[in-house]
C-alpha cells in the first residue's frame, strides 16, 4: 500500500477554492470532466491525519495504475 504522508505542506480540500473541489466540479462539469484520482476522492469523502482526499486518491492511483487493479483491491489492504 502506498505511504499516503507527503513532504509538501498539508492541506485539506476545504483550503481549496470551492471551484477546484471535487465535489463541486463533477456538480458543475459531470464525472467526465474529473480525474479518476478526484472521482476516487470523492467516494473515499475524507483523508488521514496529515493527508488530504485527493493527495490519498492520488497515491492510490499511482501505486495500483489502473481502476481494474484497484478495485481488486481488498477493503483491509485500503486500510494499511
């Protein structure tokens, strides 16, 4: 599982215009228009302590590659 904590400085998705939210975008744009790493944030809904959404989507999506291998991914191995 990938290390989630980053060295660049935290933040989380309320720090960010609203019109740069996931949420608000795929509101706005539809699911098209958004990233498979901000559709992904979008149902995990929250971080980790010292980790945002979309930073812990991101890394998801760089350690597993693909949706597909993804969502073969058990529940307790998204946990580590």
């Amino acid at each position: 599982m990938p290390n989630a904590k980053h060295a660049k400085p935290y933040y989380t998705i309320h720090d960010l215009p609203e019109g740069a939210r996931p949420r608000e975008r795929l509101a706005r744009l539809g699911p098209q228009a958004l990233s498979d790493a901000e559709l992904i944030a979008i149902i995990l809904r929250s971080g980790a302590q010292g980790v945002n959404v979309i930073d812990m989507a991101t890394d998801l999506m760089r350690y597993y590659r693909t949706l597909p291998a993804l969502a073969q991914v058990s529940f307790t191995d998204l946990q580590r």
